[in-house]
C-alpha cells in the first residue's frame, strides 16, 4: 500500500478515494468516498456478492463492520496528519436493524484525538441518516509502538 505521505507529495493527501483504493477489502466493498467541503460521506453501492442472509436478503454482518471501520478509518486520515493507517486497537459495534440490499452510507465523528490513540464513533444508515442500521465506538492506534 501506498503510504500516505507519498499521496500528499502527489498533492493527493485530501483525495480519500486514493486512500480506499489502496485497501483490498474496501475496494471489494466497492466503497466510494463522498467529499464535499469538508464533510466525507462513505457510499457501499449494494453488490450481490454482500448479501450475508438470502431469506432477508441482508447485507452480511461482517460488510456492515468493515464499513463502519473503514468509515472511522477514512474520517481519522481525513482529520489528522497520519502518516499511515490507523491501526484499530478495538472496536464494538450495535448492530440495530437489518442492512436491506440497497446503498449504504457512512459518518463518522472523532470524539478524542491524542498523540497516540484516538477514539471515534461511526454511524452507517440506508434510507434516512436517524435510521442507522449500524453504530461503533472505535479505539485507533495513530503512531505504531
């Protein structure tokens, strides 16, 4: 992976949609990043293969929190000067309502921004944002012990 300060030597280092095409699983995802000003919107366009339980159908658990990671993640880049990614120290996720095969969308807010950890809380919903499917409370590691 390209580490970050090569992207803003390229002047690309506010440009999100570089950094997520260099995470194998968030391109699987097919995630997009929504920039507009200084408010990043985090799209998972709905693919087939995301599908978890074909009754529903429901998006699999595990995409639902790969997203609300990479969304902490993206955010975290987006308000730091990180070198490289956040390492995820922990994450809980509330898991609210099912995920219908649809476009999903994510936010996230950094609540506590230190030297070396910080913690952020991400929310992803599909059809009215005070809908979520989905909330976490993440703890990141930003400088590698």
């Amino acid at each position: 992976m390209k580490m970050l300060a090569e992207l803003r030597a390229q002047g690309r280092g506010q440009d999100m949609q570089a950094v997520v095409e260099q995470i194998p699983y968030a391109r699987f995802l097919g995630i997009e990043v929504d920039r507009k000003g200084t408010e990043i919107t985090i799209v998972m366009p709905f693919r087939e293969h995301l599908i978890g339980n074909v009754m529903l159908p429901a998006i699999h658990g595990g995409a639902i929190g790969a997203l609300l990671e990479i969304t902490a993640v993206i955010q975290l880049l987006y308000d730091t000067a990180c070198e490289r990614l956040p390492k995820t120290i922990d994450l809980s996720v509330d898991y609210l309502r099912s995920g219908r095969p649809q476009p999903t969308y994510g936010r996230a807010i950094v609540t506590r921004h230190g030297r070396r950890v910080a913690n952020v809380r991400s929310e992803i919903w599909q059809e009215a944002r005070d809908q979520p499917i989905a909330v976490s409370h993440g703890h990141f590691l930003l400088t590698p012990f």
